[in-house]
C-alpha cells in the first residue's frame, strides 16, 4: 500500500466515469419473496478516465509520467491515491457530536443522507466543537483519519472539519493501452481504478 499520488495530466477528455458499487446477495423462494443480505457498508468507486493526448517529446513527458506510474504499482497489484477534483473537499463537515467522554472520532464525509469515512486525509484545514475552531495542539490526526482530543468535546456539541482527502484507489487491470496516433502523441482511451475513500483496497 503505497502513498504515491496519481499525477495530474494535461490530456484528460470527459466524461470522466465514476461508478458506485455494492454487494448484495439476493436469494428469492419459488413464491418470488425475495431476502437480501449486504455485504458492504461502503461502495467501492470505479474510475475510468480518456487520455486524448499524451505528449512524449520536447513539449512535455505526460507518457513517461502515467507509463511509469503504472509500472510502479505493478499493475493492479499496489494501491495508491487519488484526488477526484469533482470529489475532494468538505467544508464544516460533521463528524461527530460530542458526549463529554469519547475523546477519539473518525473523519467521515456526507452525500446527501449517505455517511462515508474518510481515512485518507490531504489538507486539514481546520476542526471546530460548537462551531468553535479548536487549537491544532488540542487534538491529533493519525494516518488513518482518527481524530483524538486530549480532552473529550463537550457533550452535545457538534464536531466538524474542513479539508481535503483522497480516495485509496488501486487499477483494475494489469495491463494498460498506449496508442501513438501523431509524432511525439500518444493516447490512452481506457485507465481504470478502483477504491474508496476507506483504506479498502
């Protein structure tokens, strides 16, 4: 599980996919009743993004960048992250609400009604209890997105955050396509991960 960063490159085309996904086992009786069981309590997310150039020349590496990424991981073998930029930011987000004992809490992220935890973090900007900014020196945030006070927040209060975060991602395949259709300009029509904003994959 490395914390290499998918590079940021020039010839990104939309759409750009972006895929939520479970799993459900459904089993149903000959009078058609149907009984579920969920396996996942958070989706995993699959990525496809088009490359419609990558500049191999004088202009720029963009090829050698996303080539040599690639390698690196060893295909779909080691995770890595990835900033979705439709999808990174959360702005006095709550997290939490204070009972007056717990001192640890984990960072999570809402859509809509859905509640999803956040184990990558990029930038902490800020934490607040009652919409009051706590110092930085009054908590601590581990690796994985924990929150610890050093003295449990105030029974009722609500605790939020603001910052960015990354999804832990991991390609679906091991191989990857290269196309050269001009001099010094390739394309990649199909780059493909999978992975949450959970340390999953």
């Amino acid at each position: 599980m490395s914390n290499a960063i998918y590079p940021t490159l020039p010839g990104l085309a939309f759409p750009v996919m972006k895929q939520p996904g479970f799993n459900t086992a459904i089993k149903q009786s000959v009078s058609g009743k149907e009984y579920r069981a969920a396996f996942m309590q958070y989706p995993l997310w699959t990525f496809e993004l088009t490359y419609e150039f990558l500049r191999n020349g004088i202009a720029g590496n963009d090829l050698n960048t996303l080539t040599g990424f690639f390698l690196a991981r060893q295909g779909a073998f080691d995770s890595f992250l990835f900033t979705e930029p439709s999808d990174c930011t959360v702005t006095d987000a709550q997290f939490a609400v204070g009972d007056g004992v717990t001192k640890s809490f984990q960072l999570v992220r809402s859509l809509g009604a859905f509640v999803e935890a956040v184990q990558n973090v990029n930038i902490l900007t800020n934490i607040k209890a009652g919409g009051t900014l706590v110092p930085g020196s009054s908590y601590t945030v581990s690796p994985t997105g924990l929150v610890t006070f050093t003295t449990a927040p105030t029974s009722g209060y609500s605790l939020t955050w603001s910052g960015t975060f990354y999804f832990r991602v991991r390609f679906l395949q091991d191989s990857s396509q290269f196309s050269q259709f001009m001099t010094d300009l390739w394309e990649n029509k199909k780059v493909q991960f999978i992975g949450s904003t959970s340390n999953k994959v």
